[in-house]
C-alpha cells in the first residue's frame, strides 16, 4: 500500500525555548488508515498536528521533513499550503462549535465553503450541501439550513463540521480531539460515523486525542507521545494488549476496566 502521510525525524521548537516540542517523531498513514496519536496535555501531539496541517506558529523552529504525497510541506508558501488545506488535507477540531461562523447560517456557510474549493454554482452547492448532511444524520429541512450553530447542539455541530470537510474529499483528515467537547452517547455516534464514512472515502486519518478509548474504536495504528517523543509505536492490538513501555501502560491503567479490553469489556483482540 502506498504512504499518503510521512512524517520523517520531525523536530520542533518553540522560540528560544531548549524544550522541543516534538522531537524526531516518524510515523506514516496509507490511505484509509487511522493513525492515533496519544498522550496527555503537553505531550507534543497537538503541536505534530500543527505542523502536518502547516500551522505552527510563526514562533516555531521545525526541522527534517513532512512528506505529503511525497512533497515536502515544511518550508512550502502561505498560498500552495491554502491550496492544498481544504481539498488535499482538512481538519476536524475540539469544538464545532467555535470551527462553524456564528454569524453565518449552517447553509450559507457549508455551500461557501464548497463554492470556493469545488467552484460548484449556488445550486450545485445547496445540493451537495443538503445532500451531505443527510448522510450524517441531520435532516437538512429549511429550517435547518437557515439556523445558525449555536441553535445546534454540540453533536449537531460536530456533525456539520465533519460533513463539511468529507464533502471537499480529501485525502487526509486530521482530527484534534474531535469527540471531547460530547457527552457519550453522542461521542460513540460520532466515532461510527466517522469510521463508516472514512472507510467509504478510503482518507487516510491522523486522529489526536487523549483518550485511549476513542483510539480503541477508531484507529489501526498507534504512537504514544510523552514530553515530545514518541515512547512506543505500534498496532493498536498490540498498545492495547502488549504495551511494552510504563507511560502507556500508566494511560491504560486509566481506563474503565481492566487494561486489554475496551471500555465496557469488550477484548481488544483484532479491534480496528
């Protein structure tokens, strides 16, 4: 299988800090492939999300190399890196809430933004925009075309927002935390439907959270970051049922239940 996402010996750091951020972190994503990566607060794996995305700030010092498809992304300018975000590479964050415009309608802003990177006419972007939210589960009546996200809720929002960037078609999603801000019964929702609709995109997926339950669901591969390195990488059969080093298995001491099995108690054995 081909690599979409390399990320090779990448190292970060912040201003004049001697701390790294990241420090020579490697992994690789094929399409339709979801990738963890987890670790606490201050681990490093929001800042290798950033740098993937190309948004790091201006403050960052950042070495070796992102590969994308085989291009380099480190060094690329402001313009190709916009062209490419959107249509090549999206992001799913934290909070729809805050990632959707209050001042603009679920509609108007969802068509935009397929305006702009599809070039579709304002009919063609209804269409796709009605469309895609039905296949996440929101009705798209005009009622709801015309709300505005905070007259959403949380899941409803989390919804929009990942319709949204699956509608663009890209190749790679990358997802901060995207089921954190949800009560639980909406997270699992969500968690099935992003594996249904990534395995009909064939996206390839860096997922970036904190919880190793969410990882249990969704992804095939794992690395572990503590202090902006990498402590252990492997299938997510393996972290979950063989973890080799103390800070995983620290993390997955931490779930409900015994370490092995999923939240609930369902083994780990060939989860994906």
């Amino acid at each position: 299988m081909s690599t979409l996402l390399e990320v090779k010996d990448l190292t970060v750091r912040y201003g004049s800090s001697d701390f790294l951020a990241a420090d020579s972190v490697s992994f690789q994503v094929s399409p339709g492939e979801v990738l963890g990566i987890v670790g606490e607060s201050g681990s490093g794996k929001t800042t290798v999300g950033l740098a993937v995305l190309g948004l790091l700030p201006a403050s960052a010092k950042v070495s070796r190399s992102v590969l994308f498809d085989g291009n380099d992304l480190i060094g690329l300018k402001e313009d190709r890196l916009h062209t490419l975000r959107g249509r090549q590479m999206s992001t799913i964050m934290q909070n729809a809430t805050t990632a959707l415009d209050p001042y603009f309608t679920i509609g108007s802003q969802f068509a935009e933004v397929l305006r702009r990177h599809r070039k579709l006419s304002r009919e063609e972007a209804r269409a796709e925009t009605v469309r895609w939210l039905r296949a996440v589960g929101i009705q798209a009546t005009r009622r709801e075309l015309r709300s505005y996200p905070h007259e959403f809720s949380g899941g409803m929002n989390q919804r929009v927002v990942i319709a949204m960037n699956l509608a663009l078609s890209p190749r790679l999603i990358v997802a901060a935390e995207p089921t954190s801000a949800l009560d639980v019964t909406v997270q699992a929702e969500i968690l099935g439907l992003l594996r249904e609709l990534r395995a009909e995109s064939r996206a390839g997926m860096v997922l970036i959270t904190h919880d190793l339950g969410v990882v249990a669901r969704l992804c095939s591969q794992v690395i572990v970051m503590n202090s902006g390195e990498v402590v252990e990488a492997n299938s997510v059969t393996g972290i979950f049922a063989d973890p080799q080093h103390e800070y995983t298995r620290r993390l997955l001491s931490s779930l409900p239940g015994r370490p092995g099995t999923r939240p609930g108690g369902e083994s780990m054995t060939g989860a994906r």
